[in-house]
C-alpha cells in the first residue's frame, strides 16, 4: 500500500426534502452572496430551482443566477460567469445540478479571484492558489464532482477537454443530495450515470499497487452494489431505496473512499474524453465503450486484477486460465452495460466510422507520450484499444 | 435508507514517516501551543515521543506533556490534564496513542473552555459547545477514535464507564497514521483492536433499517479485508502490508464510511462497557465474549440479518433455515476470535462468577429502560445475553 492523504472534508446532506436546508448550510459556511448556476429547463420544470431560492430567501441570502450550463460544459460560460460573479460580488458558488454544473462552478470559482485565464490551471500554465467556496445541491448521481476536487471543461476552440484536480480549495464545502430529485432522470442519463461511477471505481481498482485489500474490497464491494441497484431503478425510476444507494454510491466512488493507496489508472477516461471532446456524446455512454475495450486489451498485457475482478465483481468462477476468467468478466460487463441501454461499441454510440488517428494523436498530445498506469500506452496501444471498441 | 449526514472532515495522513510531518500539520492547523497525552513507556522506547517532539521542535511549535493515560481512561487523568492546559495556555490536544490517550485528550479538549465539570457531558447534564482542537499521532488500530467525535471515559468513583458523542467539536482535525508504528504491539493487544474495529462494523450493520445495500456492501468488504489481514498479522507482526490494511480499517469502521444511512444498535458496546468498567478487561476482548452471546440471542429474535452476515461474511452456505445459517456464521466467527488468541466466554476473559445481576442493573441503569435497537433489550435480555457468554 503507497502512502496517501484520505482527506474529504465535505459535508454531505443527503436525504428527503434536504434542499429545503441549503439557505441554513449556506449561511453555515459564511457566504454572503451566491452564485446560482444550474443547467437546462428541468430543475426549473421541477420546481427544485424555486426551493432552492426560496430556502436562500428565508435564510436571508442574496443570490444571482446563472443558467443554460450544457453537457460537455464549455469555456465561454465558465468566462460568462467569472464576469458575473465579479460583478455582483459573490463569494459562493452554488452548484444546481450534475458534473457539468458543479464542474463549471468550481472553473469560475477558481478563475474569479485570478487575474490570468482560468484555463492556464487547465492546461498546468498556473496553480489554483485560492477559489471561491463551491457549494453543491445535487441532481445527478455519476460524475462524484460533488465530492471531489476535479473539473473537467472543453475549450470551445479546439474542442481540448481537459480535467484539474485542485482538492485543496475546489472541494465542495457541502453537499446537499436528495435522492427523489433523481426520479425524473431520463433512463438513459440514469444509465450513464450509474457507467460514469464504475468507471470512477475501476479506474482506482486496476492498479498494479500490491496489499490493497481494503482499498480492493470497498471498491468491489460499491460495485456490487451499483449493479444490484441499477437493476432495480431502471424498471422503477422511483424507488427511493434504489435511487439512494446509487446516489450514495456515485459519491464515494469519487471521494477518495474507493482504492485508498493504489496508484489510480485513469487511461480509460482520457482515452474517453477525447470521444466527447471530439463527438460531443455523453461521458458515460463513451465510457461504457472504451472501458470494456481497455480490459480486453489488458487482458493480453496485464490480466492479474482484470481476473480478479471477474471473480469477486462478476462471480466468474476461478481458473487457472486467467485470460478466460478475465474475458469472461467483461463479457458480463458488457451485458450488463446493454442490460441498461448503454452501447459497449463506437457503433452503438451512433459513431459509424471514428477517426482512430485523430483521437490518438489528441489524447497523447494532451497527455504524453504516455497514458495511465496499470499499462503506460503508447499511441500505438491507445489505437489498439480505440479499435477494440468498434 | 434513513436521511443522514456523512461529515468526516479529519485529514488523515497515512503511511511510512508520516510522524515527522506532525509539526508541520500542528502548524497548519493554527496551534500555538500543545499539549502531548501519552500512555505508558512503550511510546517513550520506541523512540515515538521523541520524532513526535523533534517534529514540534522543528516547527517552532511549544509544548507541555501529560503522560500516564492508562487503558479504561478514567476521568482523574482528564482533570489533571484540564488544571495543566489551562495553567499552560494551550490551544492544542496531541494525544500520540491509542483509542485510551486519544479519548482522554478529547475530554480534556472539551473540559478546557468549560465552567462547570466535564463529567456534565458524559451524563448529558450539558452539550459540548466548543472544545481545543484534538489532533492524533495513532499506535494502536482499534477504537477509531482518530476518526470520530466519539469519547469513553470511566469515573473511577462508582466505576461508570460511560461515552460521548460531539461530532461537530472533537473530530480530531488531523490523524497521523504510521502503519510501522504497530509491529511492536503485543498479539493479544493487536487481537483486541481487531475484535474492537468489528464490533463497530457490526454494531451498524446489524440494523433494521431497509435499502441500505451500500452501506451493507461497505461492511462486509471491510470485515473481509479485516478477517484476511488477521491472519497475516498474527503470524508476520511487521508485514507492513497487512498492518496497514488493519489499520484504515479500522479508522472506516468508525468514521461513519460503514452503515450509512441505517439505525445503528450499540448494544453490545453497552453490555461490554460494563464489564469492562467493573472487572477492567480490555475492551476488544470484552466484546469478542459479549459478540458472539448477542448474536446468539439475535436468532431467537431478529435473525435475518445475522444469517445475511454468515453467507456474505464467513461464506455459509445459503438456506431457508435461517437460524442454523445464522448459527454457523457465529461458530465461524468465534473460531476465528480463538484462532487470534481472543477470548469467547466470561471464563476465557478471567471471569469465573461474573455478576450478572450487578452488570445488567448497572447498563440499565446508565442507558434506561431499554439498549440497543436491532431489538430493543430489556434488563431481562440483557441478562440472559450476559449468560449465554457464560
């Protein structure tokens, strides 16, 4: 096990009614004006929006409001509200939403108080020494971005989708999940979400750090319980119980609780960034491609915890024939991902013919010569893999 | 799923030398001066204290001392240690030690800024409304107290061992967690953390609360890498590997990671407590007797989830006689408490005639009516608990 720091300072409100308490929590953690940013029509639609309000009202909170926060979320909206906050002279940013609002809260919490281009954090130019607070009421279980540190945004020119990890001062100081806001999500967001919380996993899991077996068995373990509950919510969308432990589960996914002391991997998700960066599909649904894709590549190139996984995740039985083991947990992987509308091939992503060399020579552009760690690829490799996955 | 708060904001720094660094965290938590709790000498030949007090020195960090914290902590420590605090105008509790120093350290944490007797907080008589900061430098893996707000303290007068739970003021704010720092603790110590770290497993899992399969998950992942490391630990005392397993699990299993969003029982801490307050044994082999009874009389009364734990946790084969499940899952678990070197019934604790009458009388009369709440005992269960560890 390497040395590591399990930090995850947020306070995470989790349950019935809990948005009537985001005006309290707000005034909580001493803001004195909040930025509201949130996406499309539905929480509008659902009447969250208007609690929330009302709650940051009796709690005596000013607020502005940033709508219109898209999928894949841009650059320009993220310089749209740094202008804004600077303006109105906010000091929190209140994230109503997915990973792409929280994500595009946390780039105008750090840009705000910096007087370069928020994107030099992204591109490693410069270090977020301070940000705004981040503040989350969360609406979609799978990005964890509620309780992390990171924030993925796409550069509008050149479409470059490119992540920060700033834990230190990104990290959400509350937040407030209930779970029936998630009744309403279409079954295929569902569907991605529950995708984009494995791969969060399984990206910690496929390591090649020896003595792990907590790290190991809680990361099993949440994805023993994703796939159970998966089950259950796509053929009743309001079972709360259901709908709970998958919120639930698509946090500590990300908070540092899965694979503590494991060198993390991480390919899968670059090799997928570049196919939302370039395709502008959802993340979840390019991950439920490209990650069944990088397994079986692995299993020729480092089959050892792919095997293990088959076992313990899938309930492949053991065999000396690792490859078997391991092929034969993927193939559940990906029954599973069909079991719940998710397409496992370029194909079924409504991507007929993708440009391999072009989302190669992106990817390693923007990340190096070389990708991940369980096996550093090459281009070569990362082309492979892209190949795999058609 | 119950509605719940999952808050855990401790920066936990985890692995080999991390003890130097605790001057340097002391700083950046904003101590200008601290008082080190300690136990007995082991911490002393080691050479713990002295890297620990280097560290401050380093820091430029003042520092008094306050030795002597025996096992069962008892409250003329923690008046002692609030008489010095004041006396030396700390702002800082560093309890350098197990669950016993770090315990006391948070009474006195509590005690300091207090008017009236810290004992007030232990019989409820009054709330903790602030408290010095608490930070840990960790040696024994086993109450998760460096985890927790949690405080145990006995009142030698009258032998009242009773807890305290004030999340929000005594979390410590950081926990050094040196995994090396626990090869030289005798077996039958290690053995006792083990059956202390899962008795807080248990006591969250064993719950009637429904839906709540993550935290399940979360459980039962933990009592498996904890049942595994066991093993290794027993026979290799320095397998690095396997002690720092064990001991983040047993920071988890107490830092509110396990048993989400379910009621939790306690009951058997409760019956230990007194056992361990009259006949001062320690606490992990107090519970590794009381256990196993309380799970025994479970399948009379509530069996069904003591039979999920036999299949999911010791491997019992699935049956519709769930009690003869249930009843081999606790046969599997003593064996493995005797295989660690632990005790299972009052004789192997050293108690031949233990008095039943004055243990169940002193619980009833220190926690009401009626304890724990997978079924809510009365003082005639409690009995009859306390004779089937006979």
């Amino acid at each position: 096990m390497n040395n590591f720091i399990f930090y995850s300072p947020t306070e995470f409100v989790f349950g019935r009614d809990t948005e009537t308490q985001t005006g309290a929590l707000v005034q909580k953690y001493g803001a004195r004006k909040v930025m509201i940013v949130y996406g499309g029509g539905s929480v509008v639609r659902s009447g969250l929006l208007a609690r929330v309000e009302d709650s940051l009202r009796k709690a005596g909170i000013p607020y502005c409001m940033l709508g219109g926060v898209q999928p894949n979320p841009i650059d320009t909206k993220v310089y749209e509200g740094i202008d804004l906050c600077r303006k109105e002279n906010v000091d929190m940013m209140l994230a109503v939403g997915g990973g792409s609002v929280i994500d595009t809260a946390k780039a105008i919490a750090a840009g705000v108080p910096y007087d370069g281009d928020f994107w030099d954090f992204y591109i490693g130019k410069s270090i977020v020494a301070k940000a705004l607070k981040v503040a989350v009421v969360l609406t979609i279980p799978a990005a964890g971005s509620e309780g992390s540190g990171n924030t993925v945004i796409t550069k509008v020119d050149g479409l470059q989708k490119l992540s920060l990890r700033a834990p230190g001062v990104l990290r959400p100081v509350f937040a407030v999940m209930n779970p029936e806001l998630t009744y309403t999500l279409p079954p295929f967001q569902t569907a991605c979400g529950i995708a984009d919380m494995m791969a969060h996993i399984m990206e910690r899991y496929f390591t090649n750090t020896k003595e792990v077996e907590i790290g190991d068995r809680l990361c099993e373990g949440t994805l023993l319980a994703i796939i159970k509950e998966a089950a259950t919510v796509m053929k009743e969308p309001e079972n709360y119980g259901a709908r709970a432990n998958l919120m639930w589960c698509g946090t500590i996914a990300h908070n540092g609780t899965c694979g503590v002391g494991c060198e993390e991997d991480w390919a899968s998700h670059f090799l997928e960034h570049e196919i939302s960066a370039i395709y502008n599909v959802t993340h979840g649904a390019g991950l439920s491609v490209i990650f069944p894709a990088w397994m079986t590549w692995m299993t020729e190139h480092n089959v050892d915890k792919i095997a293990q996984y088959a076992v313990r995740v899938w309930g492949v039985e053991e065999s000396d024939d690792k490859k078997k083991v391991a092929l034969e947990g993927i193939a559940r992987l990906k029954a599973f991902f069909k079991s719940i509308g998710l397409p496992v091939t370029f194909k079924e992503l409504g991507i007929e013919n993708p440009d391999i060399d072009r989302l190669a020579d992106s990817l390693h552009r923007n990340k190096g010569e070389f990708v991940g760690n369980y096996v550093k690829l090459t281009k070569k490799d990362s082309k492979e893999i892209y190949r795999l996955a058609l």
